[in-house]
C-alpha cells in the first residue's frame, strides 16, 4: 500500500509539469536593460551638446547643429537596436507564453 505522503496529488503533478514547460526567458524586457539606460543617456547628451554647442558671436557657423545631432541620435538608434536583436538571438519562448 502507498503512503499518502509519498504520492503526489494530480494536481501538485500538473503544477510541477507546468513549472517545468514555463523556463524563463534568457533576455529582460527592453526598459529593464543597462543598454537602455546609456541609450537614453547618450540621446540627452547628443541633445543638450546640439543645444548648448552653437554658432560664435561673430556670426560663425554652428558646429554641431540639429541636423547633425539627428543624425547621431539615428545611429545611436541603430546600434540600440543591433545590440538588442544580439541579446534576443539566442532566447526563445514558447508560444503559449504570455
């Protein structure tokens, strides 16, 4: 005869398959990544460089205007996002994952 402690229930079973099937994800969601944090980081400061750097009082050239500051903000976009399709290549999840 079998000790009712040393048999799982049905439903202590389900729960262990259940807890065995959901393996967590290699990757964290974008917002809670440290390359997030200096994306942000360096969007700001290629903004406040845009707006603090500007033409002399001479009547000079602006060295660092908007047009340039967008087009460092496009590659700090792009290797953003290079950098997170290269944390998510390995992970994977199931389908029914929600």
């Amino acid at each position: 005869m079998n000790n009712p402690q040393t048999v799982p229930s049905q439903a202590s079973a389900r729960a262990a398959a259940a807890a065995r099937d959901r393996q967590p994800t290699e990757t964290r969601p974008a917002f809670k990544t440290t390359e997030f944090m200096v994306y942000i980081a360096a969007v700001i400061a290629v903004v406040i460089t845009a707006m603090v750097v500007g033409a002399d009082r001479r009547g000079g050239v602006d060295p660092f205007g908007a047009e340039q500051a967008i087009r460092y903000i496009t590659f700090l976009t792009i290797g953003y996002m290079l950098a997170r399709g290269l944390a998510k290549a390995g992970s994977w999840t199931r389908r029914d994952d929600r």
